[in-house]
C-alpha cells in the first residue's frame, strides 16, 4: 500500500469518527469518542475539544452543513500531514 493511500485510510477514519464526536451532545461524550481516534498526536484532543466547542455554538439547523462543509478540506490536511510522517 502505497504512503498516500495509507495516509487516506487513517484520514478517513479520523474524518468518519470526527464526524460522529461532533454529532454527540455531551463535552464528556467526545472527550470520550476522541481519546479512542487512531493515530492521534498529543494536542489533538484539545483541538478535537475545541472544534466541538465550536460546533456546539453553531445553530443547531446549521450544523450538519457546517461539517460537511469542513470534512473535505479537513481530510485534505490530514492527508498531507500523514503524508510525511506515516
């Protein structure tokens, strides 16, 4: 498997459980969701936490589409991240 498509693959898990941390209701619920993300690097669950903390202040009809919106550019990021250090 080449770096690029290993890298898409732990990317597009964090995205898929990203997006699920994001859709629970309690900071509690994704502190818990996000200390079981793969490969993840000290300071992330902050940044996961604040992310959503961010999502909670979005009206609620707008959510889904805020984080739609943040996946591809999100999993792009990732990939070139992963890309040099996989």
């Amino acid at each position: 498997m080449s770096l690029r498509n290993n890298s898409r693959k732990i990317c597009k898990t964090q995205i898929e459980l990203g997006k699920k941390i994001l859709r629970t209701k309690t900071r509690k619920a994704a502190l818990k969701l996000l200390g079981k993300v793969p490969h993840m690097r000290n300071g992330d669950i902050q940044k996961g936490l604040r992310w959503w903390e961010y999502i909670q202040s979005v009206p609620e009809k707008d959510r889904a589409k805020t984080i739609k919106n943040s996946a591809k550019p999100m999993l792009e990021a990732c990939i070139k991240k992963y890309s040099y250090t996989v």
